[in-house]
C-alpha cells in the first residue's frame, strides 16, 4: 500500500508540474494592424541583443503577427514603417525607413516615427519596462499593453492621428514639398538646434526643457515621452506579463 501511495503521490505532483508549465508560457510579443493600410513593422535591438523577427516584415490592415521574445534580459524599439514600395529593385518607405530594407537586420529607422521601447526580464522579479516615444516625431497612433502581468500593467501611447492636427512647420510630405502628410516631425529633426535637441550645454535635465513643439505632442498624448528629459506621470512596473501587444493605429 505505502509503495502504491508513492507513486501515485509522484505521478499527481508530476501532473501538477506539467499543468504549472502549461498555464505559464513563455512571454510573447503580438503586433497588431488596426490601421486601414499595410504597414512594415521594424524592430531594432539595443547593441548586445539579438535580432527579433530578422528587424521587419510586412503586416496587411486588420492583422497581427505573434512571435516569442527572447527568454533572457532583452531590449530595444518597434515602429510602424508606412507607404513602403518596391520599384526598380529598390525598397523604400514613406516614414521609418532602415537603409531601404525589408529586413532591418539591425538597423535604426528614419525620423519621424512613432516608437515602442522594451526592456525584458529585469530583475529578479521579472520585471518589463514598457513606454511609446514621440521624441524622434509622429507617424501612426501606437499603444502597448501588458497581458497576465503582476502589478502596474496599464496601456500606454498615443490613440489620436496627430497628421490631423500636426503643426504646419512639422509636417512630413510625401512627395515633399505638396503630397499628403505622412509624419510630424519633433522641433528637433524640423529646426536641428541645440536648445531643441537637447545637446551640447542643452545636455543636461536643467537645460533639456520642454519646448512648444514638444508641448503639441504632450498635449495631445499625455501618457508618452516627447523630448529628452522627459518624464510622462504615467509609471508602471509590470512583472511576469505573458503578452506584450502593441497595436497600430488603435
């Protein structure tokens, strides 16, 4: 009898142990395209992480694409390329461009451009860092929102089309000049002065100030970072979350 409770008490804590790892997955990143156009998603890592997704791919209106993050620490930015063609052997997009490529690999993107930044499995509480940049401009409303994390797990971003009401002197045109706006850019990339970006004796949190471009986009969305030292009231610490989504144009 004592030999049978044994093993029936090993193969229940077995069981238990295979439901624990299947109601606990790995953590996952989900891009999802509400906007009613295609649009070239990019990811770029932080020097000394891994390449996710080969940096970009396409995603068709009303769809989304999943894929697991990297197990450990990870860190880095995700964007929406937008009007992207190819002609003459030749990739290029509207706003958000990486070197006229498909895939990334790596690379940075061109400005403006709406961004998601990460930083994965801090800590030992596993904590995820998660916030949307208006710093380098605007080119599609984006939000990131944690699923099935501990704590502070709130949706953040930007929901309105600031193309609507973008500030003539920042507007992005394609084709320059009289096409449709495409992007809003930052008081820096428009202006390029010091005080603007926030370097040379502008470097440092009390010269880095917030300026009336940089107040357009605060205004607008509230819950975001729109110049260098920038602080958004909005804080988070999200621990464990299983799925990291951030939706375009939601």
């Amino acid at each position: 009898m004592a030999s049978s409770s044994f093993v029936f008490l090993t193969a229940t804590f077995l069981i238990l142990c295979t439901l624990t790892k299947a109601t606990n997955p790995s953590l996952f990143i989900t891009l999802v395209n509400n906007c009613p156009f295609t649009v070239w998603p990019a990811i770029q890592p932080n020097s000394g992480n891994p390449v996710l997704e080969r940096g970009g791919f396409a995603l068709n209106t009303v769809s989304h694409r999943s894929f697991p993050a990297p197990t450990q620490h990870w860190s880095g930015r995700i964007w929406a390329r937008t009007g992207c063609t190819y002609s003459n052997n030749r990739f290029s997009c509207a706003t958000g461009d990486c070197g006229n490529r498909l895939e990334c690999n790596g690379l940075g993107g061109a400005t403006p451009a709406t961004l998601a930044q990460f930083s994965l499995h801090q800590g030992q509480s596993d904590l995820t860092s998660y916030a949307v940049s208006l710093v380098d401009g605007f080119n599609v409303p984006m939000t990131v929102t944690p699923h099935q994390g501990k704590g502070q797990c709130p949706l953040v971003g930007c929901r309105p089309n600031l193309l609507n009401t973008c500030p003539e002197k920042l507007k992005l045109r394609s084709p320059p000049g009289h096409g449709s706006v495409v992007g809003c850019k930052s008081g820096c990339q428009a202006f390029g002065s010091d005080e603007l970006c926030c370097k040379n004796q502008y470097n440092s949190p009390q010269t880095c100030k917030a300026s009336t471009y940089s107040k357009f986009f605060k205004r607008a969305c509230p819950a975001t970072f729109t110049y260098a030292n920038d602080r958004p009231s909005l804080m988070h610490k999200c621990s464990s979350p299983r799925e990291l989504k951030v939706i375009f144009c939601h």
